[in-house]
C-alpha cells in the first residue's frame, strides 16, 4: 500500500528506504531515508484520525534540530515528496572527528563503535553504510544493534 510504494519509489531512484522504529523514543519518524552525498531525510506517514495537536508534537525534535520531515497521508503524494527531497539541496560534511571511525568501519567486516556520547555514532555509521551500499555497492544488508536505553 503505502508503504511499499514509497519504499520502490525511493529504491528506484538508488536511495535506500529505512523503516525505524525507536524502543526508547515515542513519536520517531516512520522513515528514513538515505541519500547520495550523506543526505538524510525524514518521512512521517500522518493518520488521518491523528489529532493535529499530537502530530505537531511527534515532529517538533526534528524540527528544532532544522532536519527535514515530510509528511505522507496520501498515496498520490509520494512523487511530490520525492521530487521535494531531490530538490533539497543540503548537503552533511562530515566533521574532522568523524572521518577515521567511518574509514574504520568501511575497512572492516565486522565492527562496532565505542564512543563517548555526543559523538554522532548514528551519523557515522549511517554515513558509512551510505557509502558501502550506494559508492561501493559492498554491501546489501546491515545489521543495527542500539541500546533500550541511555542512562
């Protein structure tokens, strides 16, 4: 339905389509998207019966963090959406710090990260997986293991 006409939609267009869901934080975005060049957007697929009140309320992290969130109600609404991404033309760098673990990760089979909080594991291991399937097409299946909870 939805669902799996966004995920061909997107994976047509070589972008990968995650469905995520957070043990530890109610109201996350339903999908994320992955993009060429470390592009990461947000989709949010809206029910109709949903008071608006409460939306506004799931989305607002995202918004105070400036990350983009698209709202999907409507089946006919995944080409606008698409074409909105491809329009966007922001783009993640990459900080100094974040370049060796992403190296280390994309040199290694197997591997983990074990850093200090605030230093962007997500992105990093995101930004690798990026490259690893869409530069160097090396991989075709990721496993993610996160905590229930941070203390």
């Amino acid at each position: 339905m939805i669902e799996s006409s966004l995920f061909d939609k997107i994976k047509v267009n070589r972008r990968l389509c995650l469905k995520f869901t957070s043990p530890s934080m109610t109201g996350i975005s339903d999908r994320i998207i992955l993009l060429p060049k470390a592009k990461i957007e947000f989709i949010e697929k809206k029910d109709l019966e949903e008071n608006q009140d409460q939306f506004k309320k799931r989305i607002r992290p995202f918004k105070k963090l400036n990350l983009n969130v698209y709202v999907l109600d409507f089946k006919e609404n995944i080409d606008e959406i698409i074409k909105r991404i491809e329009d966007d033309n922001l783009e993640y760098t990459l900080r100094k710090y974040q370049n060796y673990p992403t190296e280390f990760i994309k040199e290694n089979r197997k591997s983990s990260l074990l850093l200090d909080m605030g230093l962007d594991k997500m992105v990093i291991g995101l930004m690798a997986i990026k490259d690893l399937f869409f530069d160097a097409f090396a991989i075709s299946k990721v496993l993610i293991i996160v905590l229930l909870r941070v203390a």
